[in-house]
C-alpha cells in the first residue's frame, strides 16, 4: 500500500506524555487504534474516528502506522516484539513509530526483526516534555523509515510537533540525537541550580540570580523555563520522573561506551543525579536535584 492510501493509525502507551500526543494526533482524522493496560486511559480520549482495542496486536490488526510510546525498555520490546500479542504479528501493520528514547541497540534490532515481517521502522524520540506534548510543540526527531517520515510530516506531525528533524536513514540515529539533547538538558539543569547554591550562600537572591543569568551569556533552556516554572517556584514539577532520568543517562553512557567519545562533564552530571535519586527515590521529579544541591551547600 502506498503511503498516500493509509487513512488508519494506531498508538500504544497512553502515559503522562502519550496521553495528550494521542489525543492531538486524534485530530488528524484518521481512525484512531488505541490500547493502554490501563483501559480507563483509552476510556479518556474520545471521537467518532478513536477506536479502543484489547491489546497491541490488535491494534495492529487495524492500524497502517502505529506509534509506541513507552516508558520502559522492557515495555518497548513486550509491546512491540511479544510472539503472541506483539504488534510485530499484526496483519494491517505497515510502519511502526517509536515516539521514547530506547538507545541506538534497540531502534536496530527492533528494526531487524520488524524488516523480516515486511513492517518498516521509524525511530522517532521526541522532546519538550509534558507541556510540549500538551501544547503540541514538541520536537520530533527522526531517522528510518522515510516514507512514514514524509506522510506523517503533512498528516500526523503538525498536529503534535512544532519541528521535525529527520536526521538519517539508519535506525538507531534519532535514538544518538535524542541522547545528544538530553545530557545537554541534564548538564545544564544540574550545573545551573548548583551554580544559584553559591550565589545564595552569598547572600544573593535565586530568582534575581536566574533574570541575571538570562539576560546574560548563562541563559540555557534551564534557566528560562525549568527553573524558574518547575524550580524555584516550589512546585518540583518538570513532569519527569527520576526513574525516566536515570534510563536516559544510563542509555547515554552506553553510547559513549560503544562510540568511544568523552564523558568526563556527563559524567560528573550523572553522579549527582544519582545523589538525588538516592535521597529522594526513582519516583520523585527530576528537578528535586536542587533539594539535594542545597543540601549539600549547607542551604536550609
């Protein structure tokens, strides 16, 4: 079938970011094939083109494309490689999009084994976080499957993604771009917050510290938004969990294994999250990092 004919999709993972990137692509128009082990999430989205379904097979035995968007590696290969109720066994499926960070290592295999049952691959991580999904601004980076690519460009993505980045044909390289955003996004996070615990210990203000660094040469994404929304006005709300962080670092410091590049800021990075992770559990938000950099700094 020609990608010009598909007028069916199919999304699989209804979590804190799937949720709303469903709910966008929904307005597309095309029927829609959902499934979540939690039903009461499909139960949420509406529309006469939305469609519930029993299990990922069976939404990929209605689906042309179907996204996956996951939040574990685990998850990833159940849902997508599950020899009963895998989408791999789906009759209708024709591309499948993987919308989380799963590392290089995934996106190929999962590529390899779905190339061997006639269904493409387009890996497709994506960045800007809740709020970017609910906004529909997210980033979409993508490499793969270039005839997806192109018919979700004009159909799909403009209802989800404010850009779109197609960055090779390899699997596998959306996943390095992915990685490559997030330690710039944890580097700066971490970095910024334990540079305001100096300032405060001298006396000096966070917020006016953070209009400082922005109308200066620190400004950062960190410290145009995260902190100042999610940070330091106390609600620790990035909408990350420190779990999805410590994924990502750890899918990071696989590639700079298998790439042989240096590590020695990320790494540094990594150490105090996991400081963080320790003292306030996998399951607290991200940014509680500045808890324990202030800890650290003797800040009450």
């Amino acid at each position: 079938m020609p990608y010009s004919q598909i007028t069916t999709l199919g999304f699989i993972g209804l979590g804190s970011m799937g949720s709303p990137i469903a709910h966008n692509i929904i307005k597309s128009g095309l029927q829609t094939y959902i499934f979540d082990i939690d039903a009461s999430r499909c139960a949420a989205l509406s529309g006469d083109n939305v469609h519930a379904c029993s299990s990922p097979i069976h939404v990929a035995n209605k689906a042309d494309i179907v996204f996956t968007c996951l939040p574990s590696l685990d998850a990833a290969r159940s849902v997508v490689l599950d020899p009963t109720n895998g989408v791999i066994k789906g009759s209708q499926i024709k591309s499948l999009v993987s919308l989380g960070t799963t590392g290089s290592a995934y996106a190929k295999d999962t590529a390899s084994q779905l190339q061997a049952h006639t269904i493409a691959f387009l890996d497709s991580p994506i960045s800007g976080g809740p709020a970017g999904a609910k906004d529909a601004t997210l980033a979409v980076m993508c490499s793969g499957d270039t005839g997806a690519y192109e018919f979700l460009c004009v159909h799909v993505f403009p209802h989800m993604s404010a850009k779109q980045f197609y960055v090779g044909d390899e699997p596998g390289m959306a996943q390095i771009m992915k990685l490559v955003n997030n330690i710039n996004l944890f580097i700066h996070l971490a970095g910024t917050l334990e540079s305001l615990t100096l300032g405060e210990k001298a006396g000096l203000n966070p917020s006016q510290m953070i209009d400082v660094i922005n109308a200066s040469s620190g400004l950062s994404r960190s410290s145009q938004v995260f902190i100042p929304n999610n940070v330091l006005s106390g609600a620790f709300n990035f909408g990350a969990s420190n779990a999805i962080l410590k994924k990502d670092l750890e899918l990071w410091a696989e590639e700079v294994k298998i790439y042989e590049t240096s590590n020695q800021v990320g790494k540094a990075t990594q150490s105090v999250f996991d400081e963080a992770i320790q003292e306030h559990g996998v399951e607290a938000d991200l940014t509680t990092i500045y808890k324990t950099l202030r800890r650290t700094a003797s800040l009450k």
